[in-house]
C-alpha cells in the first residue's frame, strides 16, 4: 500500500441513476483517480438519493452494481478507497434525521436542484427531493470529511453541508464535525451535450444522442461525434461563441492533458470532421477498456458483493465513531455501540 502525503479524507459519491457518462468519467472519475494516493478516499453508490425520484428496483439495482464496477473499472483500488453502497451503511439515514433537526425549511427551498426537479414533477413532490441536501450533508460530515470534488451543480448542497456542520459545532463543541471543502475539478472538465453544447452532458438528458455513456459501443460512440452539434463557422477556433466545437476540444483536453491552443494549432486548417471523428476516436480509446472491464466485473457478482461487504464494514467503523458522538452530544442515552 502506498504512503499518503497526508491522511486527509476525500469522499464523493455518484448517483447510480442511468448510466455514468463521459462527462462523469472526465469531471468526477478521473480526478478522483488522480487524488487517491494523495487522500484517503471514500467513495460510494448513493441509492438512497435514486429514491427521490421514481425508479424501477431492478434498474436501480444494476445501475448500483454497474456504478461501483465502472468505479473499480476506471482505475480505483479496492484495496485502498474504502468502496461501498449507501444502504449498506445505515448510519447515513440515521444522521440524516438529526440533520434534518437542524436545517431550516428556508434554506432548502432557496436550493436550485430542488426548485427545477420539483417542478418537473408537477403536483405530488416527494418531501425526500426536499431533504436531498441533508441526506448528501449526513454523507460527508459521517466521516469527517476535508475534500469533497463536486461539479458545479453541487456546490450549493456542498455550502449548506458546511454551514450545518458549523452550526452544530457551534452549539455541541467545535469539533463535532471537519467542515469540509470543496474540491473544484480543472477548467475543461466540464462537458457540454453532443447535441446541445449549452448544457451540461448529464445522465438525464432526455436526448440520448447527446451523450456518451461508458457503456457505448465504438460504433454508437462514432455515431453520437458524427452527429455532434457544431458551429455555424468554419474554422476550428476556441472560442465561446463556438459552444459545438469548445466542447469537443475540451473532451480531447480532458482526455489527454493538453491545453486548446495544442489542438487549435493541431487541426489548424482542418475541417469540423477531422475534429469530430479524430476525438470520437480519443474517447474510444479511454472508454473501451473500461468498458471491458466494467461488462467482466459485473460477471462477478460474488466478487462484487464481497467487496462491497467489506466496503461497508469499512465504512460503517468511522461513520458509528461520529454517530456515537454525535447521539451522546445531543442528548440521546449513550451504549448502543
Ligand atoms: N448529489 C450528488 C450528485 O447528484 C451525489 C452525492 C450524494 C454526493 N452524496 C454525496 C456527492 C456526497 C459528493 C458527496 O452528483
């Protein structure tokens, strides 16, 4: 096992609600690989969360298993990361009930993931889309978390998590939780829809031509970038007036660590096609082995359970040390553990 610069802990988790894209390889994944022999690390499948909104249990379920095997296949060490699923870990639920104690109605309206997904949901809006953020919030101060990596769309959830744990610090004892950080990957990782380069490429897009999920086909994935919504110019420019073609620059930036004029001075003189079929070609060559070995893991289900299982018995040890402290600190009879 490596030795860590530091003993820090970095935790992020991913919503296993329809299949991990390209866009959460190149802005979660992939930095999260970078950081783990910096960090101990803790990442996880967020069932729980799936639940605020409809989904079909046998779906839920193999995207929980595809979520954790694309994990391990992207380049995470088992052996290291400490690797599990939400639910296994009934310490989240239960410090989400006393977080839930202490937020405030109001500020769990002002939340724009809140606002937009309710009203997609029209009359009836489950009271778990509402909490959302005190359940993310129980996942992260568990553990007394320093660095979570999040996109942009969860900072918000990330403020509140912090003003929590300052708040009940501040009432209980400073050092009842880590107020965490956040963790904002490079610019360049965020990756915009194949077909709507103004948005951001997301599991939900209704329009499956927009993004690249890991478990395309090569062929799928050379139809998707031949289909790419580009620009009404011609030539290949770095510009934000050319949404269509930035965003396929920035995924062969993300691939490759080179910077936009590298590729502007690549493909100068050049046509949209080059661009398109040559980063298609890029994305192939970082998808398929993951690919690969996602489809063999998931083969194994024994494997995957087991680990799984000792995931959870990793995990559960540090979240009891805080639920512990934290029962005892608010007032509820210690010698449960
Ligand atoms: N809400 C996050 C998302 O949709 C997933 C998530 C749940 C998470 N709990 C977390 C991310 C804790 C980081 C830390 O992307």
């Amino acid at each position: 096992m490596n030795v860590r610069p530091s003993q820090k802990i970095m935790l992020s988790a991913v919503q296993p609600s329809h299949q991990l894209t390209l866009g959460n390889y190149l802005g979660a994944l992939k930095n999260w690989i970078k950081l783990q022999h910096d960090y101990e690390c803790i990442f996880f499948a967020v069932d729980l969360h799936a639940l605020t909104v409809k989904r079909d249990p046998a779906q839920l379920k193999e995207q929980t298993y595809q979520a954790v095997a694309t994990y391990i296949a992207s380049g995470i060490h088992p052996d290291q990361a400490i690797l599990f699923i939400q639910s296994h870990v009934p310490e989240h639920a239960e410090l989400s009930w006393i977080l839930n104690c202490f937020t405030y109605m109001g500020e769990l309206g002002r939340m724009t993931q809140y606002k937009d997904k309710s009203t997609q949901q029209g009359k009836n809006i489950p009271a778990g889309l509402f909490t959302y953020p005190v359940l993310m919030a129980a996942d992260i101060l568990l553990y007394q978390t320093h660095l979570v990596p999040v996109g942009e769309d969860q900072k918000q959830h990330l403020e509140i998590t912090r003003d929590l744990a300052i708040r009940i610090n501040h009432l209980y004892g400073e050092n009842l939780f880590t107020v965490p950080e956040i963790y904002s990957p490079p610019i360049g990782a965020r990756i915009m829809s194949l077909q709507n380069p103004q948005i951001k490429m997301s599991k939900s897009d209704p329009d499956p031509n927009g993004v690249i999920y890991l478990m395309d086909s090569d062929d799928q994935i050379k139809k998707k970038f031949k289909r790419a919504v580009t620009d009404s110019g011609q030539e290949i420019i770095y510009r934000n007036d050319q949404p269509g073609i930035k965003n396929l620059i920035d995924i062969s930036c993300a691939l490759t660590g080179k910077t936009p004029e590298e590729w502007v001075n690549q493909y100068r003189g050049k046509q949209y096609g080059h661009l398109k079929i040559e980063t298609a070609d890029r994305v192939i060559e970082t998808i398929a082995p993951i690919r690969s070995k996602t489809a063999e893991l998931l083969k194994d289900r024994n494997y995957l359970d087991a680990l799984l299982k000792q995931g959870a018995h990793r995990a559960r040890e540090k979240a009891q040390r805080t639920l512990s402290r934290v029962y005892d600190k608010i007032g509820c009879v210690g010698g449960r553990y």
